[in-house]
C-alpha cells in the first residue's frame, strides 16, 4: 500500500503580511497530480489543515475542492491539529462523501477506517490534537478520575486504546493471516523534534512535548505540527516521521527542505519512507550587513522573500524605500547598528526631566549612536516651536 503523508497547511496563513493562498492552491494542484502520478492508495494529513479554528472563506472553499478531488482518484484521511477546530473540521465528517474520513472524536479515536490491499487490513487511526484540559476527562476510564494533565498521560490513554484495539482485530483474523497493519496519524510534540519559531506553543503546566516511547507498537505514525520534515524513527522505536509543511511560514524556517512522504508498507513489518520535495514558490533568504552590502547583494536574492537585518551605526535615510528598490518581495527589515549591545528594558523617562535630553536618548536608543550637532539641534528646535505654540494657544 503506497500512503501519501503530509500535514501543517495552515490554510489562511500569511508570512509577515504576504498572503500565501495563491500558493497553497498550486501545491494543491501539484499534490493531486503526485497522487495520481505514484498511484497512492490513501492520503494522510495529520492536523493543522487551518491556520485558525474559524478560516477564511477561500480557504474553506479551497480545502473543499481538494478533497473533492482527492476523493475522486483516492482515500483520504485527516485529523484536527491545535490550530483547527476538531468541532467545526468534523461537523460533517459522517456526511463527508466516501472516501474522505475526518477523525476528530478523541472518544472515538480507537475506531480505525480500514483499508485493504493484498497483504490484508491497515487500520488508520486518528489522534487529533489533545489539549489535556479537555481530553484528561474524555480518555479516563468509566468512572475514574481524569487523567493527569499533561500531554504525556492523554497521549499514552489514547495509544493504550488504539494498541488494544489493533489487538483485538488481530485475535478475529482468520487462522494463518498476517496480522493487520496500522497507521497512526498524531498531532503533538514528541520530545527529540526539532521545532521553529512558527508552530504555535503547546506548553501545559511547563511541558510541551510527548516522550517518544509513548508512540510505539504500531507500524507507522504519521506525525504533524512541527513544520520541518523530520525522522524520529530511532527514538519513537518504529517507523515515525513529520512530513513538515509544504510552505515555510517564518524565516526560522529558511534551511528547511520542504517535503511530502511516500511510505509504502508491504506485508507486516515492511515499511520504506521516501521524501519528495514540494514546489518552492519563491526562496526565503536572511542578508546582515550594512545597507550598501545588502544593496550589492540584489543580482543573487532581488527575487527572493527577504530579512534584511540592516548593521549601518545609524539607521540610513529612506530605508525601506531603498531596500524595495532593489528587493520588491522584501517582507521584514530590522536595524541592528553592528556592536550595539540589545538593552532588553526601554530607558525609563523621569517626570523632571529635560525634553529635548528626552528626544536625545530616544534617538540614541533607536539608531545605536549618539546624535550628532545638527541632529540635537533639529530636536531643540521642535521643542522651541511646539513650546512657543501651545503658549500663544493658552
């Protein structure tokens, strides 16, 4: 059975204002034509489809359309991640058309849709993303108390069931059968991934991340919400990767190679993972240095998404204007004057203090240089004017 794992498309999303719909729906295109392409047997996408519980409307009209056309040519299945809504993104999931299963009930997450190929059943079950407030009641057995509240104790009580029940479909087999096979599609932190400054922070009473054993026991786990593609096979002790996101949503995620996974499981046991790159619509590129330095730089990066960190020891004139000049897909500028130390307080402004010292320290504290003779007297001279205004207004 070849399984198509991807995850994080956070439709509605934008990268530091840039609205990335346009180039969502091509990697929308691109991933159907790769499904029918390699004859994928089911599609997984393992939670944060949305960037937010309530989305846009073109991209509800945008997810809509896929999985339409997904469902045409393959089985899909998906689950909430902590950026969806499992209420709003499984309202309809018993009136989804065959062929689409959203797997969004935490109570009825050991409920596998099952798929056949020629060495038997793979049972696909669903952990969607659970926020331990809510699931440590919803996991806990009839009658006991909740759970405790972590992540680690839902995500253990979630994999306790789903083992079990790969269990007990191994015990209804027929005699001399190969055992079922089973995918797990799970939206959490395991400990040993490797994050970035754009996945929205999981913290629970000051801990955010699943032991990886938790995860075991079964042949694949298809994991989602860290955005770079990762393997965490050796830790997890069984086939375990995150796909990543198709799409870089922050510089932090500059050096990533973005990718979808072929896995392909043959009879028990067999399990191979291929990573294919996804389309990149355009490069993410960092340049420091001094506003000139960046400038020379345009010929190689004029049209990639850029952070220019500009070092010059005042800020330059007509910076931004500069920078766009030269870069047109420019998303974010900062200046950082070079051997400035970062003062992590803002200076405090007393109430008897001379303003036009005032204007001073902020011009210092903003450029990284102390003003100049010219500059100090631009600043006394507003000071004057606006004085001598508000008196003759009095």
């Amino acid at each position: 059975m070849r399984i198509l794992h991807t995850s994080d498309w956070h439709l509605g999303r934008t990268l530091h204002g840039e609205n990335l719909h346009a180039h969502q729906a091509e990697f929308h295109d691109w991933l159907l034509d790769l499904v029918v392409a390699r004859q994928v047997d089911v599609v997984v996408i393992a939670g944060d489809v949305y960037d937010r519980a309530v989305p846009p409307v073109e991209s509800v009209r945008l997810l809509g359309s896929t999985l339409a056309r997904l469902a045409e040519v393959t089985t899909v299945v998906l689950t909430p991640g902590n950026h969806d809504s499992a209420d709003r993104l499984g309202f309809g999931s018993a009136l989804m058309r065959a062929g689409v299963h959203i797997l969004a009930d935490v109570p009825g997450l050991d409920h596998p849709v099952q798929v056949p190929d020629e060495h038997g059943e793979v049972l696909f079950f669903g952990l969607p993303y659970l926020e331990p407030d809510m699931a440590r009641t919803a996991l806990a057995g009839e009658g006991q108390l909740p759970l405790a509240r972590s992540h680690e104790a839902v995500t253990r009580a979630a994999m306790d069931r789903v083992r079990a029940r790969i269990t007990t479909h191994t015990e209804a087999g027929e005699p001399g059968a190969n055992r079922p096979r089973s995918v797990v599609l799970a939206h959490t932190f395991v400990t040993g991934g490797q994050s970035s400054d754009s996945e929205r922070d999981l913290t629970v009473g000051g801990v955010d991340s699943v032991p990886a054993g938790v995860l075991g026991g079964v042949d694949y786990v298809a994991l989602g919400h860290l955005h770079g593609c990762q393997d965490l096979s050796a830790t997890v002790g069984t086939t375990a990767w995150y796909s990543g996101s198709p799409l870089a949503f922050s510089f932090s995620e500059k050096n990533h190679r973005k990718s979808v996974l072929l896995v392909e499981l043959g009879e028990p046991g067999q399990v191979s993972v291929e990573r294919i790159a996804t389309p990149v619509p355009r490069r993410l590129t960092e340049l420091r240095g001094t506003l000139e330095e960046i400038l020379e730089r345009a010929p190689g990066h004029g049209e990639d998404w850029l952070k220019a960190i500009v070092t010059d020891p005042s800020r330059p004139p007509h910076l931004l204007e500069r920078l766009r000049a030269r870069y047109p897909h420019l998303l974010h500028t900062e200046h950082q004057p070079a051997g400035r130390t970062s003062t992590a307080i803002t200076p405090t402004v007393q109430r008897d203090a001379d303003p036009v010292e005032v204007m001073d320290e902020f011009l210092a504290f903003v450029t990284g240089g102390e003003p100049t003779e010219a500059e100090h007297q631009v600043l006394e001279d507003a000071y004057r004017t606006v004085r001598t205004r508000g008196q003759e207004a009095s």
